[in-house]
C-alpha cells in the first residue's frame, strides 16, 4: 500500500519500510520484495494515464527539450530497459519522468507494469540482501552515498550494464553457427 501511494505522486520512504520489514521477518523476504515492486507498479498507474491524457505537454512542462530528446530515443530503441533502468535506481532518481515518458511514447501497458515490477523488483531484492547482510543503517548510509556520488553510482551502474550487454552480446555470437 505505501509503495502504490509513493508511485502515486506521494512521496513515501518506501525504501525504508521495505527494509525494516525484511530485517524484522527474513523469511518473507520475497513476500515483501514481490508486494513492494506490485505496489509500485501499481501505483504508477494514474501517472501514466495522466501522461498518456496530457500528452507531450505534461512532460515537456517538466524537463528541457534535450533531456526530452534522450528519453524519447530511448524508448525508441529500447522501451522496456529505458523504464526498468530507472526503476531499478533510488531516490533521487527521477523515475517519475521516465513514467510519464512510457505514457508519451506510447509503451503497451502490460509492458509498462513488467518494465517498472522487474525494475522495482531488482531495486527491493538488492536492498533486502544488503540489510540482511550489513543490518538496516546501510539504507541511510547508502542513501546519503547515493545524493552525494550520484553521478559516479548512475555512472558506474550504466558501465556495469553496458559490460553485462556486451558480454552476452559476445557470447551469443561466439555461439552462432560458422559458415
């Protein structure tokens, strides 16, 4: 429930709950991961269909026309790694933006609610391991890390995926037959 009402333009510290939940009962560790990452893409339904209403208006209001272009060819390309990426990012990501986006651009809705469970699904799963193993200060540690280096962590997370496409980019064409 608080995840579907910090998806729906209330900010919530979902994060932290998510978190507090998992320390307290680790057996449902996939419980509350999978009920977060459902809430959150739930939640994200009303602002895809005010994106998806309001048109480009709405969005071009909110960011410049160059970042506007950067999102837009994203999800040309890729739309539903442009919508899980984010999702995958803490605050203060600007997610909001990409969902709006997705509405835009016209993504299909089933694809739009798997981009933003498996992305929120990842964020949940990683920050539920992390409190087992540190405990449950690591969320402000890592929050505070994160605002202060977030062009260093968004940096070294898009380096990391771009390794893991061309790795298996690599070895699928390693794996194609020879002529």
């Amino acid at each position: 429930m608080i995840a579907f009402a910090d998806s729906a333009l209330l900010g919530m510290p979902v994060d932290a709950i998510v978190a507090t939940y998992v320390y307290q009962d680790r057996a449902r560790l996939l419980f509350y991961v999978a009920m977060a990452s459902l809430g959150s893409a739930l939640g994200s339904i009303p602002l895809y269909i005010l994106g998806y209403l309001g048109g480009e208006k709405v969005l071009r209001k909110r960011i410049s026309e160059p970042r506007f272009q950067k999102i837009h060819n994203s999800f040309e390309r890729h739309e539903f790694w442009a919508l899980m990426f984010p999702g995958m990012l803490p605050p203060p990501m600007p997610f909001k933006i990409f969902v709006l986006g997705a509405a835009v651009f016209e993504m299909r809705f089933s694809h739009f609610l798997a981009a933003i469970f498996a992305g929120r699904f990842v964020r949940f799963l990683v920050l539920s391991v992390l409190v087992l193993w540190f405990g449950p200060q690591i969320v402000q540690i890592a929050g505070a890390a994160f605002k202060q280096h977030f062009y260093w962590v968004a940096g070294l997370l898009a380096g990391l995926a771009l390794l893991g496409f061309f790795l298996r980019r690599r070895k699928t064409s390693s794996e194609a037959p020879q002529l």
